[in-house]
C-alpha cells in the first residue's frame, strides 16, 4: 500500500512539473510573440519617422536629426536598440514639439495621412512595449520559484529581459491622433 502512495505522489510531482515547464514554454512564446510586435511597431514608427524627414517638409536641420535617430533605431543592434529608440522619441519631441509643426506637416499633399499614420505608431509602441514587459515580468516570477530552478525547468532558455525605452509621444502629435 506504501508503494502505491509513493507512486502516486510521485505521479502528482512529475504532472505538476509537467505542468509547470509547460506554463514557462507559453510564456516564453508569449514573450517572443510581444517582442516581434513590439519591433514591427518600432521598425513602422522609424520608417515613417525617416519617410517624413526625407519628405521635403520640415526645415534641413530638423530633417536631419529626425532622419539620423531613425537611422540610428532602425540600424541599432541589440545591444544599443533600447538607446536609439529612445532617442528616435526625443527627436520626434523635438521635431514635433508645437502644435504649429503637425499643422504645417498636414498642408502638403500627403501630409494628413503621413501624420495620421505617425501618430498610430507612437501611440502603438507603448502599448507593445507594456504587452512585451508584462509577460517578461510573469516569466521572471515564474523563473524566480524555486521548483523552476531546482528542477531546471527553464531548460535552456535565457533569462527574459524587458525593454526599456522612453516611448513618450509628441505632445502635439498625441493630441491630434486622439481627435
């Protein structure tokens, strides 16, 4: 009778682990899955950024700081891409700082849609970037039990790291997406 309870305590163990490690794999592809979004989102926002800086719109000195931060973040690898988005945000701040430089940018032909479609991607970055972090910090609590590192049930996979970036949209460009 003794040997059937170790069985089944055993049984239990091996399905809770089981369980577990399978609880860490989704969250470990839910992690993959936020962070391609959260580039496609960044790579849009930078590919519209530089569109516009190229577009003839802005006066030189802004269209070459806009087109260098879009540059930089859409050329910057891993280990420097939090910093270059970070300083697409500012440029962006810097270029659209006033409500007067969305309105000028809205009188060419085109204008309206590009600004329209600006004021989507900086609106969707923190959102991606939120959805990116949440499932990296369940992750990380899941990582932290010590079952998961008793037993190894990370297996190889590394240790989820956020994304951490300024993401603050243009005020003038923020309001006018909202209307």
């Amino acid at each position: 009778m003794t040997l059937i309870w170790i069985c089944v305590v055993l049984v239990l163990t091996g399905v809770y682990l089981s369980w577990t490690a399978g609880r860490l794999d989704r969250l470990h592809s839910r992690i993959d899955a936020a962070r391609a979004a959260l580039d496609a989102q960044l790579l849009r926002r930078a590919s519209i950024a530089q569109e516009l800086a190229t577009s003839g719109v802005f006066d030189p000195a802004a269209s070459m700081v806009l087109y260098q931060a879009a540059h930089s973040a859409r050329q910057a690898e891993e280990d420097h891409r939090e910093v270059a988005e970070s300083e697409l945000s500012q440029s962006l701040r810097a270029v659209f700082g006033e409500p007067g430089q969305v309105a000028a940018v809205r009188d060419f032909p085109g204008g309206a849609d590009a600004v329209a479609e600006l004021g989507g991607a900086v609106r969707r970055v923190p959102m991606a970037r939120r959805f990116h972090n949440d499932a990296v910090r369940a992750a990380r609590a899941l990582h932290r039990h010590r079952k998961v590192r008793w037993f190894r049930l990370a297996g190889h996979a590394p240790f989820p790291l956020a994304f951490e970036m300024d993401d603050e949209p243009p005020a003038a460009l923020a309001a006018r997406a909202e209307s």
